[in-house]
C-alpha cells in the first residue's frame, strides 16, 4: 500500500493539472470507487468548481472545491495520474475525470481504492493522528505520547490515528535507525531511542520523497514514474541479508499481521 511519500509524490503528480482547473465530467466503471456519494452529487457540488488546492492528508489526497472536499485513497494498488487520453485497452480504470482536453485517470487492478466527498474535514481530522513532516511532530510530543502508550513499537507506528501516513516500510526503516526492536513496549524505550526515532521517521520520510517514494509492486506516478528509495532500504525487503550497520543477518517476522524486518543485534527486544 501506497504511504506517505508515495501518496506525497502523487499528490504533486497532479497538482499541477489541477490548480486553477475545473472537472467537467465524471466516468465511474467501477461503483464502488464513490464511497459515500453518487454521480448526481458530484455533478452538483463538484462539475465546473474552481479546484482551488490539492494536497496530502496522512494517506489522503484532498482536492479541494469552495464548499466541498474530493478526498482520494489509492489502498493497496490504486494509481492516480493525468492523461491525454483514455486507453481503452486499459482493464482496470475504475474511473476517471475530464479536465478541459486531459483526463484524471483513476486506475485500481484490485478495487480497493475510494473516492470520498466531505462538506469539511471533520471525518479526517478526527481519524489521523499527527502529521510526521509537520511542526507539531515535536521532540516534546513524541517523547510524552510514546511514554504514556504500552504497545508494541511497529503496531504503534502502523495506527494511523497515532501518527499518520507511516506503513510497513517506513516503519521498519524507522525502528532500524533507531535500534529499536518492533516488538518492544513503548513504555520501556529510552529517552534517547524515542528521539532517535523521530530522527529516523522525518529522515526516511523526507528521503523518501525527494526520490519519488519505493516501488515494490505496484506503485507509479505521473503514468508510468516508479520510486527509486528501494535503492536506500536497509532492512525492509532484506530478509537473509546483511544488516549495513552491523554485518548480522536481518530477519524476518511477522507483527501485527504485516511482514516485519529488523536486525537481531542492532535491534535488541527491551
């Protein structure tokens, strides 16, 4: 699944096709796209509204209207990008938008992915925790909020209503830059490891972005641009290699239902 700088990186993917531009039309060949409203809605609180902003909102892409919220989540395989055209040989568009002579084009092999409107951002607000890359995501914030949790470090970075946009690899690069077991209880990590964390979560983040994100499987942008941070993992996708930091075998696990890696030496259970 997309994370925060893929979803960044499709963020500003699209912007610039969308600032100052209007959706004429919408072509819905998969229903359940539409979350929670229908074609008649979009044409009367979206059709031919100034797009006045796009940006990012933990995992969310928000398109936003005067009065109104277009709000995107790719899921496990969604993609979305600007087109001059619709290729009709394309079996998994599940949608897509007119935008003057171009297209916003909505393409999801599996069908998870949603598109939401909202009156204000309320539902968001409340659902997503701090934003990571944000000057809320303090060292006095992560330091009080870890401490007075008691939960496994990997399953507490994956709550999106904790932090928000962190996924399976930027919290395995996360904990291994910080030397911090997946496994360990947050209540028992040391002042100096939490810190270490924060460091980690904003550089992999940031690093992340600048080279467009990690592709795995499925994620592109602008079309057909994959991410290149898979070039800079440590440990995610490292299974049986050597750790880069201490030369130790990095394992595999599984916490909280998602495959885990981390280094047995660097990364000691507390």
């Amino acid at each position: 699944m997309p994370e925060l700088p893929e979803v960044e990186t499709v963020t500003q993917s699209v912007k610039k096709h969308l600032l100052g531009n209007n959706f004429d039309s919408i072509q819905v060949n998969w229903k359940k796209t539409l979350h929670n409203f229908k074609i008649s809605d979009f044409n009367n609180k979206i059709k031919g509204r100034n797009i006045e902003n796009v940006y990012r909102k933990g995992k969310y892409i928000v398109i936003v209207f005067k009065s109104v919220f277009l709000c995107v989540h790719l899921r496990m395989t969604g993609k979305l990008y600007a087109a001059n055209s619709i290729e009709k040989d394309k079996k998994h568009i599940s949608l897509f938008l007119t935008i003057g002579d171009k297209y916003l084009v909505f393409e999801d092999v599996r069908k998870f992915g949603r598109f939401y409107m909202f009156d204000n951002l309320d539902f968001l607000d409340n659902k997503l925790g701090i934003e990571p890359l944000s000057e809320g995501f303090s060292e006095n914030w992560i330091l009080n909020q870890i401490k007075e949790r008691k939960r496994q470090m990997k399953s507490l970075l994956l709550d999106q209503s904790f932090i928000c946009g962190i996924g399976n690899i930027y919290a395995d690069e996360a904990l291994w830059y910080a030397k911090i077991h997946p496994l360990s209880n947050s209540s028992s990590i040391s002042k100096k490891k939490i810190l270490n964390l924060r460091k980690g979560i904003i550089k992999v983040l940031k690093e992340s972005i600048k080279r467009g994100g990690t592709t795995i499987r499925d994620y592109t942008y602008d079309f057909s641009y994959v991410g290149n941070y898979a070039l800079k993992l440590n440990v995610f996708g490292k299974e049986g290699k050597k750790c880069p930091r201490c030369f130790s075998v990095i394992i595999k696990t599984k916490v909280a239902q998602r495959g885990t890696h981390y280094c047995p030496r660097c990364q000691i259970k507390r």
